[in-house]
C-alpha cells in the first residue's frame, strides 16, 4: 500500500507540474506580466517576501562559486530555445511568404479537386471561358486582365551542396504584367514572347546555380536564356518565368496548369466564381490568391512546428533533469546556510520561493542567450524547401518577437520545473538535520 501510495503521488506530482506548465505556454501576455507584478509586489511590501528576496540575493551571490554547475541549465535551456525557436522561424518565414504571395484583388483558378498546380489542368477552351466571365478586370482595349499559365519543373543544383532540386518553370500570358504588378526586374530585361528567354527570381539566382543573366539552361533538352531576374517580394521569387506558349511546345503541353486572373474588385469574387461554378462546361475551383496561397503553406508549416516541439519537448525533459541534479547540488551545498536562516527567524516559504527563482533566473538568463543566438545566426536567412508543386520554395527564417517570447516561456517553465522538487527538499529540510550537513 505504502509503494502504491508514493506512486499514486508521484503521478499526481507529474500531472500537476504538466497542467502548470501548460497553462504557463498557454496563457497571455497580461496575464503573465499580472503575474509577474504580482510576485513584485508581493516581494516588496510583505514581510515574507522580503525574507525571499533576501536569500535570493544571496543564492545570486554565490552563483560564481557555482559557475561550473549553474552553466549546465543555462546551456542546457539555451540549447532547447535555440532549437524551438530556429524551427518555428522556419516554419514561420514560409507560412508568410506563401500568405504574402496572394492577395484579395486577384483570383486563380483550377481543376475541380485539384489542391495545387501542378496537380491541375485545363484546356485551352477551358481558359478562354474563364477569361470572358464576368468579375474579370479589363484593361483600357477591353481585353481581360487573366494569365493563363503551364507549371513544370526543372532539376537545378543547388549553390551551398551541388545537389539537383526541382525548380518550378512557370509560362505566362501576356498580361502577366497586369496580374501581378509586384513583378518587378531588376537586373537586365524582361522575356521576349515567342523566345526561348526566360526571368528567374532573385531568390531562385541566390540559391541555385547558373541562373545569372546572360547564361543558358537546358530546359526538356532545350537551350533557353536567361535575360533578366526580378523580385516580387512573393513565393514567386523563387520561380523561373517565361513565356507560356514557347514553354508548351518545349513540354509538348496543349493546356494550362492554372488561370489568374485580376478581379474587377474585390466583391467581384463572388460573381466570378458563382459564374464559373454554373457553366456546366467547366468543372474548376476557384480561390482568391490569398486563400490559395495560405492553404499552401498550412500543411507543411503544421508539421515543421510539430517537429519542432517534439524535440524541444525532448531536449526540455533532459534540460529538466540537468536543472534537477543543479538545483539539488545547490540546496545540498547551501544546507548550513539554509539551516541558519531557518533558526534566525526565516520560514519555510522563503527558502522555497528563492530556490524556484534562482532556477527560473538562470532559466531565463538561457533562454535569452539561446534566442540571441538563434536571432543572429538565423534571422533572415535564406533557405529553400520542397513546397506543395513539388519544387522548391525559397524564403527566409523570420526570428519575430512573439517567438522569442514563446522560447522565453518555455525556459522559464523548464526552471519552474528544474527547481521546484529542490525548493521543496529544501523547504522541509529539518534545521537540525540540516546543520548537520556538510
């Protein structure tokens, strides 16, 4: 029964630490910062408090003669933060290139059931259809502002290892231009229609290589040029743009993957798409760019946070026993001096809040070194993926504030937890034992 019992209790101990460090995650900003006025407050005005703040102040000041031990929880959380918060940049910088991507004024439509370009495909009758519905812009000659556009890809190596990505090849109407005004070049010249001429985006020049101006490509065993290179500050930056009609006859397409097209405004959604729904000679979906472009990003952004916290949760577990096996070290060598507090006049409680703050001190004091590494390290680095087309998606980790506080929390939940077991021991240590102690 007695074995029951303590294993009874320590589930229950583990239970109550998972539900307080949850809720610590979870809860708001005000909430936390109220919290953390709160214990302030408490520090400065009660009589307690003050005690707490007192051995506090002298668990700080003995922290040089414990460098040694105490580097291994702010190493350890530094650790665990870095790796939480690189990931979750990663994850971060695409799911915001991708929803930077679209926008509400234009609409891109594909093949029913098909969830990504290169998995769609419409007819040249299909296209023209689309081009004539009713919602679709029209420029000052009264032709609509649409692209009909072919996505393919291509193996390109990569600058950083020599390795063969694909590299997403997309032809584009003429009005291209129109669609996405964003399309800016900056070095050399725009594509002629009817060449074997191509533009590549500036992060696809970054990370892939051959792809300066000036320079040929072998697309489908065809030399093609490379004259410009543009930016538009979208997911298409990591593209290779050309015309549409020479890129089909280098792939032997008689289609398109997909049509963009500029909304006369953005209530002129609902028409278009109500239009393109009811013409029994089209079976197509129909999205603004944003919800398009969002959707892309969610699946793959989803499991890199899940990645993430997997193995953060992993590295936090062994950044929690390191924490214990310090904190334990500390209360141990801090017996006598402990032990006289406790006969002086100090109680119970503040011996076991200045154990769980000197925890969460170096706790925290982890987490910011880990986050300012990960912040100069990796803050708007460059990087490509696979995205959902099967090619490579180039963008940039993006360290934001709110990650670096959630990193922040995580460390000082792990020095919640890495010291309240060694406050607790310390706390109901009896004085006389205590002195004992060496």
């Amino acid at each position: 029964m007695l074995k029951l019992r303590r294993s009874l209790e320590r589930v229950s101990l583990f239970l109550a630490i998972a539900v307080s460090i949850t809720g610590w995650i979870v809860l708001p900003v005000p909430v936390l910062l109220g919290c953390a006025v709160a214990l302030v407050a408490w520090l400065a005005v009660t009589r307690t408090g003050h005690q707490a703040a007192a051995v506090t102040w002298v668990g700080i000041l003995t922290l040089p003669q414990r460098i040694g031990a105490s580097s291994v929880i702010v190493v350890g959380i530094a650790g665990v933060v870095g790796v939480l918060v690189a990931l979750l940049a990663l994850a971060g910088g695409l799911q915001e290139t991708l929803r930077g991507t679209g926008n509400l004024d234009t609409a891109i439509v594909l093949r029913g059931g098909a969830t990504a370009e290169l998995a769609s495909g419409l007819s040249r009758e299909d296209a023209t259809l689309i081009l004539q519905a009713p919602g679709v812009a029209r420029d000052a000659e009264g032709r609509a502002i649409g692209s009909a556009e072919i996505v393919v890809v291509t193996n390109i190596p990569k600058k950083s290892n020599g390795v063969e990505a694909n590299v997403e090849i997309r032809g584009v109407g003429p009005q291209m231009w129109q669609v996405r005004p964003n399309v800016h070049i900056v070095e050399g010249r725009a594509f002629k229609p009817g060449l074997r001429e191509v533009i590549v985006g500036r992060g696809a020049r970054a990370q892939f290589a051959g792809l300066e101006p000036g320079t040929t490509i072998n697309l489908n065993a065809q030399p093609w040029r490379v004259v410009g290179v543009f930016e538009s500050g979208d997911a298409h930056e990591s593209e290779i743009v050309g015309d549409a009609e020479t890129v089909a006859t280098t792939y032997r397409r008689n289609g398109f993957q997909s049509v963009t097209v500029r909304l006369a405004s953005r209530q002129s959604f609902d028409t278009f798409k109500a239009a393109l729904k009811s013409d029994p000679r089209l079976k197509v979906d129909v999205h603004t760019t944003r919800d398009y472009y969002t959707a892309q990003s969610e699946q793959l952004s989803r499991v890199i946070r899940i990645v993430g916290i997997v193995i953060a949760t992993i590295m936090a577990i062994g950044a929690v026993f390191g924490a214990l096996n310090t904190m334990y070290a500390a209360v141990t060598s801090r017996a006598r001096e402990v032990a006289t507090l406790r006969a002086i006049g100090f109680g119970a409680t503040p011996v076991l809040v200045s154990v769980i703050l000197e925890a969460m001190l170096l706790a925290l004091l982890g987490g910011a070194l880990g986050a300012a590494v990960t912040w100069f390290i990796f803050h708007d680095y460059a990087v490509s993926t696979l995205g959902s087309n099967f090619s490579q998606v180039v963008f940039r980790f993006d360290v934001s504030p709110s990650l670096v506080g959630t990193g922040l929390r995580w460390a000082l939940a792990i020095g919640l937890v890495g010291g309240l077991l060694p406050a607790a021991r310390a706390a109901r240590l009896p004085v006389t034992a205590a002195l004992r102690e060496s």
